[in-house]
C-alpha cells in the first residue's frame, strides 16, 4: 500500500524532464548546424549521443510523473474511504453509546456498590475499575502517578478482599451473566 511519503512534488521532476528536453533540442540544432560546417563525424555521434540521452531521459520522468500522478490518485481514493470508514464507525460507536446509556450507567453503579461492599479503599476501587477498563499494573500506575509496585499492592489486596484469584475471576465477576452464549440454530429448533 502507498503512503503520502511514497508520492512526492511532482514540481522538480517536471522541471527537470523540461530541462532534458530543452538540452537535448538544443544539442539537436548544435548537431544540424555542426552537420553544415563540416565538423567531424566523432563530434557529431557525441552530440547525437546526448540528443538520445536527453530524449530517454525526458520520456523516463515523464513516466514517473505519470506514475505518480496515479499514485497520488489512489492516495486520494483511499484516503476518503478510510475517512468514510471512521465516519461510520464513529456515528455506529455514538449510537451504541445512546443506545446503551441506561445500562451503562445502572452496570457502573452496580459495579462501584459492589466494590464498597467488600470495603475496598478508594484506591483500591480505582485500581479495580481500571483493571477491568483492560489497562495493565503499568498502565496503570502511569495513570494514577505511583509505582507499578504500589499497583500491584493494591491489586494483590482487591482480590484478597473480593475473595478472587486475579484481573481475570474479577472481569469475570462482574461481566460473566452479561456476556450469555447465544442459543444455537438447533438450541431455539428444539423450543
């Protein structure tokens, strides 16, 4: 896949390939004129020499002008359907958000009783939730401004407290009978 980085000003190749071409127009007149003196047969070949080489090396950038010109292009057609993708993801996140405010809210309380009800320190409880948000000891203490020692502590003394054995038994806890297996096909068949 291209990156912005792989198309760059197309404004100094185009410089260049004119520049290539003028030379090689003007070595072209050069060889015409030198053709009428009488000059010799070695001087001309070198002048037609860098007639050619002006030419090939005018149609060689042209061509990668032209390259990156459909690059840039492609560039251009990804970047608006990686823009409408984030368009519909954000607009599909921000119903789900509506959709599920109540719930959320009525879970976070739930949670946050329970994490009272077996009396844990505040620091505790933020280490609990944060823990279950999915952020790691470090992460956490980077967050929270502490050592990843003193995360560890606090976690250690959660789980005591909540009668768990790690991040694991307390995602578990809270989030077990919300995540149900589906009924199969032959599951709803049978009712």
């Amino acid at each position: 896949m291209l990156s912005p980085t792989d198309v760059r000003d197309p404004a100094p190749p185009r410089a260049l390939a004119l520049l290539f071409l003028v030379m090689a127009v003007l070595v072209g007149i050069d060889v015409v004129t030198d053709l009428g003196q009488q000059t010799s047969l070695a001087h001309v070949l070198l002048e037609l020499l860098v007639v050619a080489i002006g030419f090939v090396a005018t149609f060689a950038i042209a061509l990668r002008l032209r390259r990156a010109a459909r690059d840039a292009q492609e560039l251009r057609a990804h970047a608006a359907r990686l823009t409408e993708d984030l368009r519909v993801t954000a607009q599909d996140a921000a119903r789900w958000r509506s959709d599920a405010a109540g719930l959320i809210a009525g879970l976070g309380a739930a949670i946050d009783a329970q994490l009272v009800r077996w009396e844990l320190t505040p620091a505790e409880r933020e280490v609990a939730l944060l823990l279950l948000k999915g952020l790691s000891h470090k992460e956490i203490a980077e967050v929270r401004a502490v050592s990843e020692t003193t995360v560890r502590q606090q976690a250690r003394a959660l789980y005591k407290k909540a009668g768990l054995t790690g991040r694991h038994d307390l995602a578990a806890f809270f989030l077990e009978d919300l995540l149900a297996p589906r009924a199969s096909a032959s599951d709803r068949n049978a009712t």
